[in-house]
C-alpha cells in the first residue's frame, strides 16, 4: 500500500534488524540469521496494520535486503572495482541508528545554499528551486544510518517513495527524477553537514 504510514512502518522494520540481537550476533547480521524471531516481528507488526498477506513478501524482501552486496561506484578508482558491502557484514559497533542532529541557521540564504548544492550534486541537473529565502533557527533530523565501512562514513536514508506499478518503474533515471522533485539532494547535504559536525 500506499502512503507515508507505511513508508513509517517499513522505516521500523529497518530499525528492528539493525537493533537485533541474537545468541551470537547482532545488528543486521543477527535479523538474517533469526529467521522465526523475523518472521514473528514481521507478522507482530503486520496484523494490526492488515497487513497479513505481507508477511511473507517482507520477509523475502527484509532477507534479500541484509543479503544483498551494494557496489559503491562512486568510490571507484579509475580502472579499478568499486568496493562493496552487505549490510549483514556491518559492524553494529561502527553504526549509529537515527542518529539524532540539530543544526542552526542564522539568515542562512537558501537560494545560495539551493545553487551550490544544484552546482555540486547529481551532475548539477535542473531541479525545483527552494520556496524559502532564509533559513533562521534550529533544524532537527534523524539520519536514518550513519556507519563507517573501510575507514570512510556512509550516510544511509531509506526511501519507500511508489515510483510505478512494478519493477520497471524503478530505473535509475526514474529514482533519479524523484531524488531532484522532492530535493532529497539538500536532505543529503544537511546530513552530511551534521555528520561532519557531530
């Protein structure tokens, strides 16, 4: 389904596997592993939502997810691999879950901020200019995961925007569309502000 509730309830499920503990592992690694004790989340979770026929679609899902190697191109070398990661490889002690910021402003002119941030991300693609002149007082945000993998730190922020009806939809062009519409690109750059500041 659907609508901001569930990109909330898919947001918990994420928090569940990097919380969990297990006889021998924790964090993403321990929620892969226990696989009844996911299940018995997943459907603890999805009865009051009736969401009953979910279950096992998140738990393939949740699974694939901890499971899956990201290759980070952007970290390539010229003519070398890009490295890789599993979430289930992460260390829990090198990872922080919503990490909570608070940020000041004062006469912060966003219309500069808005053409740095257009100059030096995605390619400077065109995208929505900020509504707002000036940004004044404080801004609190929770970044969803900050980890450190191989001497760098990684902001990672979970989306669960529907972009169609099937696989299909989801093409690079396409997430790539939806990040400038709804500027996840200042998200980003406010995050990695108060990463570098914390």
């Amino acid at each position: 389904p659907r609508g901001g509730r569930y990109g909330t309830f898919l947001h918990g499920l994420l928090e569940w596997a990097a919380r969990s503990t297990g006889r021998h592992q924790q964090g993403f690694a321990a929620a892969l592993a226990m696989t009844d004790a996911r299940h018995r989340m997943l459907a603890q979770r999805c009865a009051p939502r009736r969401l009953d026929d979910w279950v096992e679609p998140l738990d393939a899902w949740l699974t694939a997810l901890l499971d899956r190697t990201w290759m980070l191109d952007a970290l390539a070398p010229p003519g070398g691999t890009a490295p890789s990661l599993r979430l289930a490889d992460l260390d829990p002690r090198r990872y922080q879950v919503e990490l909570e910021f608070w940020i000041e402003g004062r006469a912060v002119d966003l219309r500069r901020l808005d053409q740095l941030i257009t100059r030096h991300t995605l390619d400077g693609i065109e995208r929505p200019q900020l509504a707002t002149s000036y940004l004044n007082g404080m801004l609190k945000g929770f970044i969803d995961l900050v980890f450190e993998h191989q001497g760098r730190y990684y902001v990672l922020d979970w989306k669960s925007n529907q972009l169609g009806p099937d696989d299909s939809a989801y093409t690079q062009e396409a997430m790539r569309v939806a990040m400038l519409e709804r500027r996840y690109d200042l998200q980003y750059v406010l995050y990695l502000l108060a990463l570098h500041r914390q």
